[in-house]
C-alpha cells in the first residue's frame, strides 16, 4: 500500500528519476507446477516505489505511462534489469529459470521494441532460453498484422511468446488461431469466483484445444487450493498466484529458488515429420476425414510419466470397441481404469518400446469395459501404436485397435481341448503323426519327438523311422506298401505291428484326407497300444529315444 498516491504529475516529473535509480523495478511471481511442486519459471510484474511516498498501484500509473507514451521507456528499463538478474544469477552460481516479460502495445507501435531488446540481451549475454516475452490478448486486436510480424521476429531470435490474459477479449480463438504463441495464460477470473458451471466448461475446453495445439497453459491469479485443484482436474498443472506466492522483490525471491526443486516446462508438441500439427487437429482437413471415415479403428491418446489420456477417437473405435461406448464416455473416462495390473503393464511396456524406437509396435490386452447401456465386460484388444509427436517427456500416440476377444476365446477353447487330448494321449499310449502324401513329409506329434527323440519333420518318410528301427525290419516292406497304397488312394489301413527293438505291439492306423478332386492329400496315422485284458497292461515306449543315423539326422534338419 503507497504511504501516499502520488498525482499524475508528480509521477510524470519523477519518472527519469525513478528509472535512473531503479526506483521502477521488477518483482518476481514464481510459476509452480502443481502436481509436482517444482517450480517452471517466473513472471517480472513492475512495481514503482517512491523514496518520500512509497509503493505506488500499478493500476495508477501504468495506464499513466501509457497515455504519455512513457510505458515504452519503463517496459525497455524492467528487460534490462531482468538481464542483470539473470547475469548476476549465472555469474554468481545461483539456479536459473525462464522470466517472463511483458510487452504492451505501446512497445510495438511507435517503437523498435524487438530490436532494442534483443540488444540487451546479447549486452549481458544471457541465453534466449530464460527470456520469455508476455503479450497481452488486447494488445493484438486492431493490430493483428503487426503482431504477427512482431512474434515471428521474437520467435527467430529464439524467444518465447506467451499470451497474456487469454479469454478476456473478444476475439480469443481468432487471435489463438492467427499468433502463433507458445504458451497461453488464464486468470482465475474467468471463472468470477465460481469453480465449474459455464465458465469451467469453457476453461475445460481452453485447455484441451492448447493440448491439442501442444501448448502449455499457466493459470494466473490463483489463491485457494480448490482452485488450483480443479485445474489440475483439468489437466492444467502450471500455476501463479498467491497459493504459492506473492510477487518477491529480488532478495526474496533468490531466497525462494534456492528453497524450491526446478523443472522445465513442457515445450511444444514436436509431430514426427510426415505429420503437419496445423492440419492434423483442423477438423476440415484431409487428415482428419481419413482419421473419421476412411481408416480403420483409431485413438489419438498422450502418454506422460505412467499417465495416459485419451485425446481423440473414430467412429469405427466406438464399434470395435463395443458395449455401445459413446465418443463422451470414451474421452471422459480415466484410461487406466479398463485395465488390470497385468494389462496396464504390457500396455505400459509396448508404449515405453514405441517411444525408444519410433517404430510401430503391438500388443494384446483384456480391457474391463463398462458402458451405461451395456454393463460390464472383458474384451481382448489388440493394439498397433506409434509415437507421432512429443513435447518433452510427454508423448502423442496414434493407436489402431482391433477386438479379438472372440478369436481369443476361441483360440483358449482349442488349447485347452488340445491340452486336453494331450493328457488324454498321455495316459492312454497314443502316438499320432501326419504325412503329406506328395512330399512325403511326416510331422510327429508332442509324444513321437519326446519319446523317439524325432525331429519335428521328416524327409522321405518312412525311410527314417524304418533306418531308426521304430518299425522293424520283418514289416519294413509291408509299412512301405502302405504308403504307396496311400499314393494311389486308399482310404483307410490298420494292423496290428510290433514296433521298436522291444517289438512291443501297437494297432497302428492311417486315415487318408482327399481333396476336391478326390487326390490323396494328407494320411493322419497313429499308434495305440495293445493291452491285454488279462494281464497287466504291457510297457509303453517308455522315452525309449531312439537316435536316427546320423545320415537322416542331417536330412531331418534340412
């Protein structure tokens, strides 16, 4: 509070004085993420203290120097001693952090605003990366050209430009649509003390557009944690305001980021090169009717540090996906809540390998869905994604998905009927094979390559089981015969042969497979053992291996 507000005349006589002895000066408002605690940069607000009068209101005298064509002096005066901090903080070892300036639109048009500036920068050599210019939303409108022209030279300096008091004009998306701006700030005041209703609706869709233009948004003004709480629920993270803190003068605050862990903040999404940003959110774009219509089932999700949040989906997501989902249910749910532990982990994983390698990855997870319509239940999906875009340590996925819960369960239904059979044959002694008649190869069941030591295919069947000695010599000619019998067509051959060196008995049989010209294509053969039913049932092979000469070993392998 001033001792006393001094008239516009007294400030005007006082105002080469107040900047020669830095009576006008910054303090400083950190920048505090809020899911974090870190603190991402800070802005300078100017504060004018008079020796004999004290704090002046910024609301006295900055419409004051602006009347007067003054502002322009005291902006170039608060640059320059933000660049003196910044040097003083690099020389003396001090942790550094963006500072964000603000440019009004007296500095632009009756000025050299940009080039002055930057000439102090290089004064006091201070890297571009901790410079951050704030323009206001009101100071584009009636000069949309210039400002253009004006944030394309800051931008190929290298600064970076924030948008000041977004929401409070009346031309907000246009002006969100023409500057390329890379950071945007809210006031609290947009939501007029209230938190939701119509106000929070648009703040919710404020911040989802600047996701989508990969920008970052700081919350100003900000004084309760329910506030800063439900623009966290928001998906903004990044706050200013007396939450944390008031504006520090410049002791203060050195003794403030020596107290707070630091991290950068977001920069801008980054797309992979074969995608241009602009058309692929623009919702008349090609990109964007090949999304919708002409591709198959597609979601646009961000992963970041274990959470994910679902951006976008097509209508063919919707049905492949099932139990009726809408497009709202779908974004508005948290992602992680389809999946159990195990799931999230391979989805997890899949996403960590398509971020290493930039490559298109896969995998297949259950999901939990539940929809209002459908109640509950479990699908298998099967997801292909690929990193499109990234923005520090937050990354944009493109994802196809195809449900193949039925394949799936279809698939479990056989394994577990053939898990079955296998026991089955396990216990009852039965050895099974399959002969493709026209190149004479055999592939031996699980119980044939454990038991016999058999590869898992043989060449020029029988000739190898024969030299092994599984069917003995005095029915080597007779098993021969059979499969030219199989050649010529016959249909079905059983008989009961002693097999191996132990001439134990088995009912050895063959059931030919035709095709559609009634050509033998395939012979399915299998032995079971013989059991006496009035003794003890006879030894089975026992994993009796049986080596095949090494000759067959070779052609096997081939």
């Amino acid at each position: 509070m001033p001792n006393r507000r001094m008239s516009e005349k007294e400030l005007l006589d006082s105002l080469d004085t107040a900047l020669r002895d830095n009576h006008i000066y910054p303090c400083y408002q950190p920048q505090i993420n809020h899911s974090t605690g870190r603190m991402v940069g800070a802005e300078a607000l100017m504060r004018w203290k008079n020796p004999e009068y004290g704090m002046q209101y910024p609301s006295d005298f900055i419409p004051l120097l602006e009347k007067n064509d003054q502002l322009y002096r005291a902006d170039v005066h608060i640059f320059e001693t933000v660049c003196v901090f910044l040097r003083k903080c690099m020389d003396e070892g001090l942790p550094l952090m963006p500072i964000s300036v603000n440019m009004s639109r007296y500095d632009i048009y009756k000025h050299e605003y940009v080039d002055e500036i930057e000439s102090l920068r290089v004064k006091y050599a201070v890297p571009v990366k901790y410079l951050h210019i704030e323009v206001t939303e009101s100071a584009a409108i009636g000069g949309m050209e210039l400002m253009k022209d004006v944030i394309m030279r800051l931008h190929k300096h290298g600064y970076l430009v924030e948008m000041d008091d977004f929401g409070s004009g009346y031309s907000s998306l246009n002006i969100l649509k023409d500057l390329n701006v890379d950071v945007i700030k809210l006031d609290m005041k947009f939501l007029s003390g209230d938190i939701g209703g119509r106000g929070g609706i648009i703040l919710n869709s404020i911040v989802q557009m600047a996701k989508w233009l990969g920008t970052p948004v700081i919350t100003e003004g900000v004084e309760t944690m329910e506030q800063a709480e439900y623009m966290k629920s928001l998906g903004c993270n990044y706050i200013q305001g007396y939450l944390y803190s008031k504006p520090l003068e410049e002791k203060a605050f050195i003794e403030k980021i020596g107290q707070i862990e630091h991290e950068a903040m977001s920069p801008a999404m980054e797309f992979i090169k074969t995608v241009d940003a602009g058309k692929f959110w623009d919702p008349t774009s090609m990109e964007t009717l090949i999304f919708s219509n002409l591709v198959g089932a597609a979601a646009i999700f961000t992963y970041r540090n274990g959470e994910m949040e679902t951006l976008r989906v097509n209508k063919k997501y919707l049905r492949e996906i099932g139990m009726n989902m809408t497009e709202k249910e779908t974004l508005t749910i948290r992602p992680w809540d389809h999946f159990d532990e195990k799931s999230r982990q391979i989805f997890e994983d899949t996403i960590r390998r398509a971020i290493e390698s930039g490559e298109e990855e896969s995998c297949e997870t259950w999901r939990n869905i539940c929809s209002k319509s459908c109640g509950n239940d479990k699908v298998c999906i099967y997801t292909e994604m690929r990193v499109i875009g990234s923005a520090g340590d937050q990354h944009l996925i493109y994802a196809m998905v195809h449900n193949i819960t039925n394949e799936k369960k279809l698939f479990d239904e056989v394994f577990n009927s053939e898990r079955r059979f296998r026991f089955a044959s396990e216990q009852a002694n039965v050895y099974a094979w399959e002969y493709t008649v026209a190149t004479k190869q055999m592939r031996p069941c699980f119980r044939c390559m454990r038991d016999l030591n058999l590869p898992p295919l043989l060449e020029n069947y029988p000739e190898p089981a024969i030299e092994a000695g599984i069917f003995p010599p005095d029915y080597a000619d007779m098993y021969r015969d059979w499969h030219r019998k199989i050649a010529a067509g016959v249909p079905h051959l059983e008989a009961v042969i002693p097999l191996t060196v132990g001439r134990i008995p088995f009912i050895v049989r063959y059931t030919t497979e035709f095709d559609e010209n009634g050509h033998p294509l395939k012979a399915y053969g299998s032995a079971t053992l013989v059991v006496d039913k009035e003794s003890a049932p006879k030894p089975a092979l026992g994993r009796r291996h049986v080596r095949l000469p090494a000759r067959l070993r070779k052609n096997c392998a081939k």
